[in-house]
C-alpha cells in the first residue's frame, strides 16, 4: 500500500514538472535557468507569477475534485454520482455566472464568486434529492434524473447569459474549465476553502466507509446514518464548487478519478480519501500539460495562433472515453 | 381522446395568431389579411410576409420534424429515453455546423446540411457502436451522455478560439434560434423532407413491428437490425437539417412523442407518428412566442425555452409513469395481442416482451419497499 502511495505522489510530481516545462514561452533550459536564480526579469515574471501559481491551481482543484467525488460515491452508495451529473457543478456554474452577472460578484472580489457557487451547487443538489426522491433508490434512476437536472441548470445558466451577453467571453473558458491565467489570488482563494473542507472529508472518512457497507450495518455499528450523509453531502457540494469556482466545470474528473481511486487502494476510505486527491491532482495537472503541449504541436502544425486547448475539453473527452469503456465492461444493467 | 384535435388545432391557431400579431410593429387581427395581400406596400404588409411568417412555417416545419425523428428514435430503439440530444445526434450536428464557421472556412449554403448530417452520423454511429444495439435502455443513454459530452467539448473549443462576435452568434446557434430567419432557410428544408417523408410513410407500420421485440419481429418476416439501422438513418435525416437551419433545439423529441403516447395510450407506431409530429410543431411554435417576446429587445433562443418547459414535464412524465404502469402495460397488451380483451391484466407474456425499461422501474420500486 505504501508503496502505491510512493509510486502515485511520483507521478504527480513528474506531471507537475511537465506542467512547468510545457507552456509556451520557456524553452526548459530557460526554466532551470530561472529555477537556478538566473534569467531576466519577464522570465521571471513568467515562472514565478504565471506557471507556478497554475501548477498549484491545477493541482489543488483536482485533489478537490477527486475527493468531492469519492464522497459523493460513497455517501449515496451510487457509482455513477459524481458532482457533474448530481447537478452539483452545473449548479456552482449557475450561482456563479447569476453573480457575475448581476453585478454581485467578479473577478476583483472573488471570495463571492466561491460563496455564490456554493449556493448553486447546494440548490443543484437539493433539486436533485427532491426529484430522485431521497437519492438512494436505483442508482440508474438517480443518475438519469442527475442528467435532467444538469440540462435545466444549463438552459437557465444560457438564460443568464443571453441577458448579460458582455460576460460570455469571459465566461465561456470558465464553461469549459481551463487553468489559463490563474494567478496567486487564485491560489490564496483556493487553498484554505480546499484544506478545510478536505479536513472535513478526511474526518468523515471512516464513516463513509461504514456507509459504504449498507445503511443497515452502519446503524448496527452505531453510526447515526442521517447526520453522517448530511454531513458527506455538504462537504462534498463545498469541495466542487471551491474547484468550480477557481478553475471552472472540469468534466468527468469528480465521476472518474474515484473509480480508479477505489481501484488502487481498495475501498477503505481512510486510505483512497488521499488517494483521491493524489490521483485527482495528477489527473488535472497531467491534462493541463498535455493540454499544452497539444495545443503548442497542433498551433505549430497548423500554423493557428489564437489555438488554445482548454484542459477542460480534454479531461472531457478523457472521461467519455472512460465512461463509455465502464458501461461496455459492466453487464447488461449493473455498474 | 376525442378532445385531442380541438385542443391541437386551437393551440396551433392562437400560437400562430399571436405570432403573426405580436411584435413591432403590433399588426391587429383584423389587418392581417390587407397585410397579407399587398406585401410590399406598407411596412406592416413586409414585416408580416417577409419575417414572421416564414419564421412560422419554420417553427412548424422544425417541430414537426423533431417531434417525428424523436418517436422513431424512440420506437427503433425501443428506449423511452432516446433523444437526439442524449444519443449525441444533434451536438454531432451542431460541430458540423459551427466548425466552418469558426475556422473561416467560407461554404455554400447547399452544403451545410450535409456537414450537419455527417455530424449527426458521427455523434450518432459513435454512441450506438460503443452502446451496442441492444443494449438496456439507461446503457444507451449513459454511453449517449458520454458521447455528448465529447462532442460538446469540441464545440467548447472552437467556442473558445472564436472571437467575441462569432461567440455570440455560435452561442444563440447552439441554444436553438428561430430569429432573423428568412424563406430561403424554409426553402432550403423542402428537398430534405420530400425525401423524408415517403421514408417515414413507409417504415411506420415496421416501427410498429419492431416494438415487439426482436424476435417476433423476427418471427413476422422483419429484418430486425436492416429495419433500426433504417430507421436511425431516417431520423438522421430529419434532425440534421433542421439543426442545420435553426441549431439543436432541445427536448422537442422528447416530450412530442410522450405527449403522443400519453393521449392515445392505445394506439400504435402508425397512429402515433402524425401526433408525435403535431404536437411536436405545436410545442415549437407556443414557446416561440416567449423566445421572441418575453425579454422583448432582446431575442432569446427558443431551445432555452423548451428546455425549461420540456425537462420539467420530462420529470413528470418519468415519476408519473412509475404510478400509473397499468395503463401503458395495458396498452402495450392491446398492441402485442390485438385480439385479447384490453380490460384484461397484463399476462406475464407481454410483461416480459415489454420495455425493459418499466421491468427495470417496477424492479426499483419493489427494492424501495
């Protein structure tokens, strides 16, 4: 186990060098060059101001992102409840854009961009334990009513921004989920919301476990079952939109990152909680580098300036290939 | 229902009054006709003729075809839950459209429903080879969403490298639009569905076959699979043009054929595709009029409105039809063994060659007590 846990930190620090080595701009002998006290002034700035605070963003979201899924999984007993479709993130990015829009909120205040995701995301989810009925019936039901609600959430947040058409261009990277242009007040925003609430999970962690086993045994343990899923439930709505609220809807990583999760470590989540977070940060910060690498190759191939890849479409696409891969292996009905 | 083409007519007509009316300039029923008559003389004659009357026929046109590519999909699939949206159709044809567009490639007008109907293929063909295609109805679904998902986050990123005028105009595109279009959108939709509509003729009664499950289908001289690859192909055919006029207009193709089945619970594939059709028209044209009016300078798209209208009652339909599974299994006993008195309970044959999806409900619900 431990050694698993070796091998998983190496890989995120390897994508964490990647990260930094793969923008445009710095040749890598530049950047050890910087890293070594050299370089001028705007390669400096560049590093220092602009790479590193995206690396932790990246990182920090993504450790966000897998734990709020694993919690999500594990307090609902459902494998297919990520916060993308229990309408937990098309709801932050409702509250957020209603924000922005209404004058609320924006990027010089954005202690209320996190407060107003919140909101969504707890509205979203609440939407959907009205619909679903309680959120434990048959998984599937759960997750077809979670794409319902998604789709009402997204027609109201298209709403929105028909009728405050300046904020689509800032708004529409944020749709998608990139890591361009976070800088230190990102980070400074992110990190004491994501340890918090991280604490949280990792104090609830045993709990869920018993949870995990069926609602019957965990009250033949001694666990009152209601508080704890309660309490699960708002720790994991509070983990995606603090990512929602730094880096936008990220697609399928909160779905699938606690899949592989539970794979390596096993299902006890005082382990696969930190698993979590090691393989959710590797995850979004492996894809922003590809991201940008991609985009580098394919705007030299192409010969396209304005080409940039957004990491969200490529974790999107990463997680559709995933998902299409776990209903092909699962038998007829059964995930 | 008896009551079932009063209601249709009459909702069609007021939608379709207030659409010509409605607006500026305000043209009152009684000048309707004078406007109508000498088109180019006054401004009120233009405005009606020129705009929204073709923007009507467009709304008609454009549901119509949803609503019946949406009960095909449906019926094909045997999948109460196959939209164009979720299997990837209409997002594959919204690629196919906004592509060219963001990459300045300049293409006549005559191939964009191509381009469209090539996405719609890709999205579509994508989804059901990954799904397989008999699949239970939520595995479709979910490989569907899946799909979706990757089409949009292409779509996502051409978004992103456009700039700020394109954004808005692919922005309104995507969401499904009626505004500013002209004859020449309605002119270029005829040829498609003059091929359409024999297609949909024809394969109607073999919908109607396929809904018993394969091997009777089978049994009663169907190719089963020859039948559904033909009937995706028609609904392809349907929905990419229209996407190419007017963008992916959501949840039409849901909610036209449930609201088709609800009213005529005993009826089949053949009776149900023209209702499927109407009220699919119907449903377009009534939230048009808030798309055009409701935030009056401003036009909002007509997909956020059926969204908004279409997913609640979406739901409703989805919780009540796990209260009233009696009259549906009744109904589906009536179609399987026409000759069997329909007051009769559902034997367990035709419980078991019907939707896996109710088995799937009704075996949820006994978990949950």
């Amino acid at each position: 186990m431990n050694r698993r846990f070796w091998a998983l930190a190496a890989l995120v620090v390897v994508c964490a060098c990647a990260e930094l080595l793969a923008g445009r701009g710095l040749s890598p002998a530049v950047v050890w060059d910087v890293l070594g006290g050299g370089g001028d002034a705007t390669e400096r700035h560049v590093f220092f101001q602009l790479r590193l605070p995206r690396l932790l963003v990246a990182l920090g979201a993504g450790a966000c992102l897998g734990v709020a899924g694993l919690v999500l999984q594990s307090a609902l007993r459902n494998p297919l409840a990520g916060p993308e479709v229990t309408g937990v993130t098309p709801g932050a990015v409702l509250g957020a854009v209603t924000a922005t829009a209404l004058g609320l909120a924006g990027w010089e205040s954005p202690l209320a961009v996190v407060v107003a995701a919140c909101a969504g995301g707890c509205a979203g989810a609440a939407l959907l334990w009205l619909l679903a009925g309680r959120g434990r019936g048959d998984p599937e039901q759960t997750a077809l009513h979670g794409v319902l609600v998604s789709a009402v959430l997204g027609g109201l947040t298209a709403m929105v921004l028909l009728v405050a058409p300046g904020e689509l261009g800032s708004v529409v990277q944020w749709l998608v989920g990139t890591t361009e242009g976070r800088v230190w007040q990102h980070w400074h925003l992110l990190w004491p919301w994501a340890l918090a609430w991280g604490a949280a999970a990792w104090l609830l962690a045993g709990p869920l476990t018993l949870l995990r086993c069926g609602d019957e045994l965990a009250t033949a343990a001694g666990l009152s079952t209601r508080r704890a899923r309660t309490s699960a439930l708002l720790c994991a709505v509070a983990l995606t939109a603090g990512a929602v609220a730094a880096v936008g809807a990220l697609g399928f990583v909160g779905l699938l990152v606690p899949h592989v999760a539970v794979a390596v470590f096993g299902s006890d989540l005082r382990v696969s909680l930190p698993g979590a977070a090691l393989v959710g940060a590797a995850v979004v910060c492996g894809s922003d580098a590809a991201a940008q690498l991609l985009s580098r190759l394919l705007a030299a191939a192409l010969d396209f300036g304005r080409l940039t890849l957004p990491v969200g479409a490529l974790t999107t696409c990463l997680g559709a290939a995933l998902l299409l891969v776990v209903v092909r292996r699962a038998p007829s009905r059964t995930f | 229902m008896p009551w079932q083409l009063p209601l249709l007519v009459s909702l069609v007509a007021l939608a379709s009054g207030c659409a010509l009316t409605l607006g500026t300039p305000y043209v009152p029923l009684y000048q309707l006709p004078s406007a109508l008559r000498d088109a180019d003389a006054t401004l009120a004659g233009i405005v009606v003729t020129e705009l929204r009357v073709p923007r009507l026929v467009l709304a008609l046109a454009a549901g119509a075809c949803l609503g019946a590519a949406g009960l095909v999909l449906q019926e094909a699939l045997r999948n109460p839950l196959a939209i164009p949206e979720m299997l990837g159709v209409s997002s594959g044809a919204a690629f196919g459209v906004a592509a060219p567009l963001v990459l300045a490639v300049s293409i006549p007008a005559a191939v964009q429903p191509l381009l469209a109907i090539g996405g719609a293929v890709l999205g579509g063909g994508l989804t059901l080879l990954a799904a397989g295609l008999g699949r239970s109805p939520s595995a479709v679904l979910l490989t569907g969403a899946a799909v979706a998902a990757a089409l949009q986050a292409a779509l996502l990123v051409l978004m992103v490298m456009a700039d700020q005028l394109d954004l808005q105009l692919i922005y309104r595109y995507l969401l499904g639009s009626l505004s500013a279009r002209t004859w020449d959108d309605v002119t270029g939709l005829w040829p498609w569905l003059l091929v359409a509509a024999p297609a949909l003729v024809l394969c109607a009664p073999v919908l109607s076959v396929l809904r018993l499950g394969d091997e009777d289908a089978e049994a009663l001289g169907v190719r089963a699979q020859r039948a559904r690859l033909a009937a995706l192909a028609i609904a392809i055919v349907l929905i990419a043009p229209v996407t190419a006029v007017c963008g992916p207009v959501a949840w039409v193709g849901f909610l036209a054929p449930h609201l088709a089945r609800r009213l005529n619970p005993t009826a089949d594939a053949v009776r149900w595709l023209p209702w499927s059709a109407a009220w699919g028209a119907v449903v377009v044209v009534v939230a048009d009029i808030p798309a055009r009016l409701a935030l009056a300078p401003v036009e909002t798209p007509v997909g956020a409105w059926t969204a908004l209208l279409g997913v609640p009652a979406g739901v409703a339909l989805l919780r009540s039809g796990h209260r009233r599974p009696a009259a549906r299994r009744r109904a589906e006993g009536s179609d399987a063994v026409r000759s069997e008195p329909s007051d009769k309970g559902p034997s367990p044959e035709t419980r078991g060659q019907g939707h896996e999806q109710e088995s799937d409900e009704a075996a949820a619900a006994g978990e949950a007590r």
